[in-house]
C-alpha cells in the first residue's frame, strides 16, 4: 500500500498526487560536551534539533496508473499552493499517515518542466519548526513577589501562535505585551502581512516577535 503525502495549512489539505522517491525523515538533538576529571570528554543530552529536509515529486499533467485518488492533473496548481504557503511565512503540518506528522516551514519551492509532456518535476525544502512556549514570569516588589496576575508573558524570541474563536490581535497583544493599543495590534498586523488589522480568523497562525523584533516602545 502507497503512503499518502499531505500538506496542511490555512484549514486546507494539498495532497501530493505522487509518492516522493527517495523519501525521508529524522530526529535529534544537539549533545552537550562536558570534561570530567579521570574521565575526559563525555557527552550528555541536549536540546532537541530541529530536522531538515527535501521531498523530491511529479507533479503529472496527464493521466498515468500510479496517481492517487483525487490528484489533480495541473501541476501549477500545486506549485502555486507552495510557493504560496513558503511566501507567506506559513507554519505548515506535514504529515504521511503513521510515519510523519510535523509542523514545518517551507524554506524553498523549486520545479522544472524536463520532456515537453507538461508535467512537472518538483522540489520542496523542509525545516522542522517545533511549538515555542512563552515564559511566564513573576514580578517581584518590596512587599515580595507577586503571583504575576495580569503580567504579560515574557516573549524571548517570535514564536507561533494559533487563533482561537474570539480572539483579535488586541486581545493577543495584551497577552504577549500587556499592551493592547491600536499601535501595538497594527505593528502585530504588519509583521503578520495582514492588511486588515481587525479581520483575523480560527486557525490562522501569527508570529509573535519580541517586543523589540515588533519595534514599538511604551
């Protein structure tokens, strides 16, 4: 039985319409080197590392037995759903059934027509993005700490985050920056490449930078 190859981003699935050969994947993590005396160098784990990768595949423009169900046969359809989710700065999951199932971004789309069929030969380069979580933080005063209520979260570096029913980039800014001013939100927004401050929807996916990499102060 073939594996199934899909992408999904934006609440919508791109199934490759076929199998990437060769085909892989990986896990690791970046070791820690220490000496001890009587020893010598020995190695402990590290933190977790993120996974690189590329999936080479034909994109057909006409009928052959190997398709899977529901390929569409135009190639740039697919080339243009990539190129798109690679340009916007898309977290993407990437997964194949039972074998793979990652959040990624797609660093590079590339495709060359090779025989005059009209099909085309596609690569896509992969990075693994895992979830950052933001740190919370308690402020502490003369009187001693306080349990940090209504503090905002501390935002070391731009991490992801995914919009829930109700939420508004306001809202959003007020968590991550305690701020929730028009000048924040639209800063938030322009980072984002939303054009319309105030229009945002479940499932779409912001970076969140530093307040510093938001570039506004107060």
């Amino acid at each position: 039985m073939s594996l199934v190859f899909s992408f999904l981003a934006d609440g919508e699935e791109l199934q490759l319409p076929v199998s990437p050969v060769p085909f892989g994947w990986g896990a690791g993590q970046t070791a820690r080197e220490i000496t001890v005396n009587g020893t010598g160098l020995v190695y402990l784990p590290g933190d977790p590392a993120a996974h690189s990768g590329q999936l080479e595949f034909l994109l057909p423009a006409r009928e052959y037995p190997f398709l899977a169900a529901g390929a569409v046969r135009a190639p740039y359809y697919y080339i243009n759903k990539l190129q798109a989710w690679a340009t916007g700065r898309k977290i993407v999951r990437y997964v194949v059934p039972g074998v793979v199932n990652e959040r990624v971004i797609i660093e590079e789309v590339t495709f060359e027509e090779r025989d005059g069929t009209g099909d085309v030969y596609a690569k896509v380069y992969l990075k693994a993005s895992p979830e950052l979580k933001a740190v919370t933080t308690e402020a502490s005063t003369g009187a001693g700490t306080n349990s940090g209520r209504g503090e905002p979260e501390e935002v070391p570096a731009a991490q992801t985050y995914t919009v829930v029913t109700g939420d508004c980039l306001s809202v959003i800014c007020r968590r991550f920056y305690g701020n929730g001013t028009a000048k924040y939100y639209n800063a938030l927004a322009a980072y984002n490449g939303i054009q319309n401050p105030h229009l945002i929807f479940p499932g779409q996916v912001l970076t969140i930078p530093s307040k510093a990499q938001l570039g506004v102060s107060g």
